[in-house]
C-alpha cells in the first residue's frame, strides 16, 4: 500500500517546483523513510530530502433550513519533498 495520497497542486507548491521541491498529502502514519521509498519507486527520481508537517482540520459552519450546522474537515499530513538536480516529477505528461 503506497503512502502517498495525492500530490498538491497549488500556487505555492507549484512555486517550489522551480527550487526542485515537490509537496505531497500523505497517510497521517507515514514517516519520512516510507514516503523517500515510495517516491523513489512510482517517479524514478533521487530524493535528497523530506520535511513533514501535520496540518489540523478547520472548524467550518453552515446554515441550512434547520439551522447552524458545526463540522471539521480532515486532519492531514503534508510532505515536502527535496529532489536530486536535474530529476524532476511532470504531473501534467501526455494530456
């Protein structure tokens, strides 16, 4: 079962591309040697190295016909991840 999620496609994240640094969501469980292995394994890159960072989910509200309805979206876990020069991730080949 692979760690990774899904990787994270903002203007921030897609800024750090230029710097050879790649952003991920990944399992909650994961650590940083699980997450090198995975990425070196689905993309054929040299991962040199990884910062984590846990993010906690935002309280949100919402009003409906029955009133004010409270929830929280997910808790999460993000990887940044610090690549070789010269390798490089497309997410956007062959569209």
């Amino acid at each position: 079962m692979s760690t990774l999620k899904r990787p994270i496609i903002t203007e921030k994240a897609t800024s750090l591309t230029e710097k050879g640094r790649y952003v991920f969501e990944v399992e909650r469980t994961a650590n940083k040697v699980q997450i090198k292995k995975d990425i070196e394994q689905l993309y054929g890159v040299t991962v040199l190295g990884i910062n984590t960072m846990r993010t906690i989910g935002k309280v949100k509200s919402k009003f409906t016909k029955g009133g004010q309805v409270s929830g929280r979206r997910s808790h999460g876990k993000k990887a940044v991840v610090t690549l070789k020069d010269g390798d490089i991730i497309d997410f956007y080949g062959n569209l």
